[in-house]
C-alpha cells in the first residue's frame, strides 16, 4: 500500500527569506532546524497540535524582520509595582538593556555574547515533527535574546522582569531565544511582561529553555495585558532535575492570537511542577495554551489549573497533555481546566490527554465549561448588589483563584487590577 | 407600622400550586415564626419574598411597606430593607466575603442617598461584628461561604444581617444544620437585631430555634396555607404533639 505524502504548504516567502545563513544557534544545529522548517512551512490545521489553531492570518501577511532601530517607547507598568526588578528590555525582538549591578551568584548574558556552551544548552530542544515548526524557525533564525543564569545557593530576592514591547515598528516580526539555567538549590522569579504597542500588527515567535538543578525553583510569569494586533507564539521547555520545582503563571489578556506551548519534563524523583493559567479571549482573539507534562521518573508530582473566559466572539484553547513514563510508579498529576462563556459567539476548546505506561499513579482531570452560575448571582443581588456588579464580583472572582497564584502581594494586586479593568469594572477597594 | 403586608398569596412552579392563599401581617417590632412540615411551602415564601426568579404569582398582593413588593428586583427588595437569610447559603469561592460585604453595604447606602462608607470606618465597623459572631478576622478574606461548614454559612448570614439592619429581616431555616453552640450564637445575633422598628420572620422545622429567640407569634403552614396562628405556645404544642398528629386535628 502506497502512502501518497500529503502536500505541504510552503513556508512563506517572507519568512523564508529573512532565514539567516547562520544564527546564534551552534552552526549544525541552526543548519538542521533550517532544513527543518523550509521543509515543513508553517503548522497547519492538520498538524495534531495545532488543529485549533489556524496561522493561516499569518501566513497572508508580508511582514519585515525587525531590525534593531526600534526604541523603547514608554515606561513598562509593571516597573512602576515592582520598584526592585531587575529589567531586561527588548524592544521588537532585540535586547535593548541590561541591568546593572546584579545581585552576586546572577549573571545575565546577551545571546550575541554567549559563549559556546551557553548556546549549546539555550539550542537543546530539537524539533522532530512539523508540529514544532516554530521551534525550527526560531532555532534557525534567533539571533537576540538573553541567557540568565542563577548560581547553586543563590536566593534571588529581587524578581527578574523580561518586558517586551512588540510592534513599536508596525508589521514586524522577530525571534527570539531565552535560556534561563537555575543552580542546584537556587531561587528566583522571572516575569516576562508583553505589551503589543500602538495596536500595530507584529509577531514575535519565541523559544525559552529552563534548565533546573536539583532542589532549586522558580516562578516564571508570562502576562500578555495590553494591545489587541499583536501576535505571539511562544514556546517554553522546562527540565527538571531532582526536587526542582517550576512554578508558572500564565495570564493572558491582549494579542490578536497568543499561541503558548508550555513543555515540562519531570526527569528525577521529587520533582514538581504548578502550571496555573487565565486566558480571557474577546473581540476576535484567539488565546491558546498546550501543555505537556512528561513524568519520567518515580515520585514526581504535578499540579495544574487553567481558566479560560471568553466574551464576545473571543476563542479559547487549552490543551493540556500528562504523560507517565514506564515504570514511573508514584506519580500524582491532578490537572483541571475550567471555563466561562460569557457570550453566545465566544468559543472555548479544551482537551486534556492522559498517556499512562505505570500502574501506581494518581491521576486526576476535569474540565468544565459554563456560564455564570445563577445562584451565586441571585445570591448577590439579594443582597442588594446590583446585577452588573454582581457579575463582575463573579467573573473577577473566578479569575482570582488564579491570580492569587503570583508569588508577590503587590503583583496579585495589580493583577486583580488589571483583569477588573479588563473587564470594565470598579476595583472593589479593601 | 405595617411592614409587610400579604394577602390571599397565589404562587405557583411551573404547573404545581405551592402557595395556595397566604395572609400575612408583620408590624414593625415582632417576631414571626412561620413553621411547618417539609413541603409545605415555606422555602417557597422565602423565595417569593426574595424575589427569585422561577416562580409565578397567581394571586394576591404583597407590600413591603405600603408598596408593591413586587414591582422590586431582587436587589431593589435588599437596598428597601427586605433582607433573606438563605436555608443553603451560596459557596461563591474566588469572591471574598469582605467584598461581598462592602459591595452590599455601599449598595444600600447609595439607595439611601449616602456615599460609600470610609474603608477604615468600614473596616473596624466589620471587625466588632465579625467578633460578636464568634468568627475570625481570616472569614472576611476567605471566598464566600466557600468551603464553610454549616454553622460557619449561617454565622456569615446572620453576620451580614447585623451589618446591612434590615427593616425585614427573613430568615430561612438559619437553625437547621447547626449544633448547639453555632445555634447560641446565631441566636444571639438574631436577638441583637430585635428591635421597636424592626420585623424578623424565621421559618424553621423545629421548636428549638424558638426557645431561644421567643417569638411574638407563630404561624403554622400546612399545604400553603397558614392553618393556625398563636403566640409561642403553640410550638410548644407543635413539638409535643409531633407534626402529623397536630396537622391531623388542626384539619
């Protein structure tokens, strides 16, 4: 029986023609991704992992590679809340500054100045079927981005904040690349911070690569607040040594279309990772996150909640994948994915998938999506509360539980904030 | 004064009759107790005078008063001074109580032609109140009544009446479910919101409640009907007699 090869569409000719003849990437590597993606075009609709999600929008558009000339335009907001950060600028793709005066045990390190080695580990992830197409592009195209590494026993205090402005040069696009590499027993918290300015079209694919030692953990925050144009497809891998614990916030609220892949690989025993995520889709946005967990070893443990509310003619996806390796027995992975339909045009897809090759484990799913509950709102209003305010207690309340989830007091509050003015209410004040 | 006021009420579920006439005074100054077996109407009272949704009045008239109750929303009634005390009191996790009640006082005030309460005058107003009900300060920050053990609901019910000082307070089987402590301190509380210009109505299944806040009269509903009326000896009676051999001579 011949198999007749299903014809791909072609990487388009923007795209393939800001391919760079070499990258950051080491030169085989690049060279292999390279192939890769020239070879499979972009991800479509029938590519498993991306069936919910069409880039075909993206495709149509001609846009240029963002060329460095860009400038940061406003004060990033979140600088303002957390007063200690240490900021790390892009500006359409291309790393604009440094901090000075690093804590001792943090040292940060532009992609262009990264020493073998360095790009060796941020270029790890290989791209094996078309579904990680972007992966391919990024590792043959990524010539920005910044290494941070934490030294073993370093508690860092003051958070790390990574603030991209993208589209500050209308139709752009850029990729970028982030190695984040935690020593033994070392703490820290990276915050990447979106903003799409201007309400221009632009589109920044981007690949982080986690890389934690035994004992140590980390809180790593992705929050997409502002612009409506932007597109973003971002994908994090996450390795896990011994007792390492990864911490993510996802919360995303702007962007056109924001494609999230968040992939954690659980290697040794004591383990753990929380994957919490709000995604608020409205107007046409698409806001999409695949997760994949993969238990590779006994008496690892993982634990996710993801939220999505979608109004208007808003789209949210969330697909989250739990895989339990061969004979690692000992596993609890509770995941569970709730949703809220605010409006009859609003579409919201969830699918979690369980592959479990062990026999001792706990494992727990749910996914539920829904309205408003009509009881907790008539419970409101008897109390005098008015409808429209007793809607948005719900909705800013079933938002909360996952907000409540960043790692400072003063982050959750602005959060809070920032989702209540999303949706266009009062901040009730304490 | 006339608060309440409801004449030959008619309400029906869907196709089935519930409320088959009820006549109903509540002055200003009294405590009413409205008792009755299960199914016999009471939830559905509460629900009426709430106004939730589901239910079709039929007949009759109720003023809240002197005006049509049932001309109010849901929220109308609550900012009128019409408050009820839920029998299942709703779990509404990620929304903290001190929302809740912050939202529900602002909201009366503003009826009221006031401007929101000074968060610190709120703060330390909440602080007393949430003390005298025997709850910790932790309650306010918890979501509503999420995860709350029964007596923790109704404590929170009652703790929202003494705030919000209800004209009408309409309280729905607030003692069931409670042991003997929690139902202390719910007493208690109710027994605070007594007062020469104020109405309280409980509807409840037992006796017990009744031994502890007295009531000044005692309806007993039967088949959505009030078949009898008396002072506080009549639960007493009720008890002692059990429902159905009481129901069985009253009728």
């Amino acid at each position: 029986m011949s198999r007749i090869a299903e014809k791909r569409a072609e990487l388009p000719a923007w795209i393939a023609d800001a391919l760079p003849a070499t990258a950051a990437a080491p030169n085989d590597i690049q060279s292999a991704a390279r192939e890769q993606i020239t070879q499979w075009g972009l991800p479509s609709l029938r590519d498993e992992e991306w069936r919910w999600t069409n880039l075909r929008n993206l495709s149509r558009q001609t846009l240029v590679p963002s060329a460095g000339s860009a400038v940061a335009e406003v004060p990033h907001p979140i600088s303002a809340v957390l007063t200690d950060a240490l900021v790390i600028e892009f500006v359409d793709g291309q790393l604009k500054t440094l901090p000075a005066d690093l804590p001792t045990g943090l040292t940060l390190t532009s992609l262009e100045h990264a020493s073998p080695e360095q790009r060796a580990a941020a270029f790890a992830p290989a791209a094996t079927t078309p579904n990680d197409a972007l992966l391919a592009l990024n590792t043959a195209s990524a010539q920005q981005g910044v290494v941070i590494e934490v030294a073993a026993n370093t508690v860092l205090t003051r958070p790390i904040v990574l603030q991209w402005q993208d589209g500050v040069v209308p139709e752009s696009f850029s990729q970028t690349r982030v190695s984040i590499q935690l020593g033994a027993h070392a703490q820290a918290t990276v915050i990447e911070s979106v903003l799409g300015m201007n309400q221009n079209l632009c589109w920044r694919n981007t690949v982080s690569v986690v890389t934690q030692a035994a004992n140590s953990q980390l809180h790593h925050l992705s929050l997409g607040l502002d612009g409506d144009h932007h597109l973003l497809t971002d994908r994090t891998f996450v390795t896990l040594a011994r007792d390492a614990r990864y911490h993510s916030l996802n919360l995303q609220l702007a962007g056109q279309l924001i494609r999230r892949e968040i992939d954690v690989n659980i290697t040794d025993t004591g383990a753990h990772c929380d994957l919490f995520g709000l995604m608020m889709p409205r107007g046409k946005q698409v806001l999409d996150t695949h997760t994949r967990i993969i238990h590779n070893a006994p008496h690892t443990t993982s634990n996710e909640h993801y939220r999505t509310i979608a109004d208007e003619a808003g789209r949210g996806i969330f697909k989250g994948r739990i895989l339990v390796a061969q004979d690692a027995q000992k596993i609890a992975a509770f995941q569970d994915s709730r949703n809220l339909l605010l409006s009859d045009q609003a579409e919201i897809d969830t699918k979690p998938e369980l592959e479990i090759y062990a026999d001792d484990v706990k494992c727990s799913h749910g996914a539920t999506i829904g309205r408003l509950d009509p009881e907790a709102l008539y419970y409101l209003q008897s109390r005098g509360i008015s409808f429209a305010k007793a809607r948005g207690l719900l909705i800013v309340g079933f938002a909360q539980e996952i907000i409540d989830e960043a790692p400072l007091p003063a982050l959750v509050d602005w959060l809070t904030k920032q989702v209540t003015r999303r949706l266009g209410g009062t901040t009730v004040a304490e | 004064m006339k608060l309440l006021d409801i004449k030959n009420l008619h309400a029906k579920i869907g196709d089935k009759p519930i409320l088959r006439g009820i006549n109903l005074t509540v002055n200003a100054g009294e405590v009413h107790a409205i008792m009755g077996p299960n199914g016999s109407g009471k939830s559905t009272l509460c629900q009426v005078l709430g106004g939730r949704e589901g239910y079709e009045i039929t007949e009759g008239t109720i003023e809240f008063e002197g005006k049509n109750l049932l001309d109010l929303s849901t929220e109308e009634r609550a900012v009128a001074g019409l408050l009820l005390g839920f029998q299942h009191p709703v779990e509404i996790p990620g929304v903290k109580n001190i929302y809740l009640l912050k939202e529900a006082l602002n909201a009366q005030r503003a009826a009221q032609g006031l401007d929101d309460m000074d968060t610190f005058a709120f703060m330390k107003l909440i602080r007393e109140l949430v003390k005298t009900m025997d709850m910790d300060d932790a309650f306010l920050h918890r979501g509503v009544n999420a995860g709350f053990s029964g007596g923790e609901k109704k404590r929170n019910e009652i703790l929202q009446m003494l705030l919000l000082q209800p004209k009408l307070a309409l309280l729905d089987e607030t003692d069931s479910g409670l042991d003997i402590d929690a139902l202390k301190v719910v007493s208690d509380g109710i027994n605070r919101l007594r007062g020469a210009d104020r109405g309280i109505v409980l509807v409840t299944h037992y006796q017990r409640l009744l031994s502890y806040v007295e009531p000044d009269f005692v309806h007993i509903l039967y088949k959505g009907q009030i078949i009898k009326s008396g002072d506080k000896s009549l639960a007493l009676q009720l008890e002692a007699e059990g429902y159905q051999d009481f129901l069985e001579a009253a009728s």
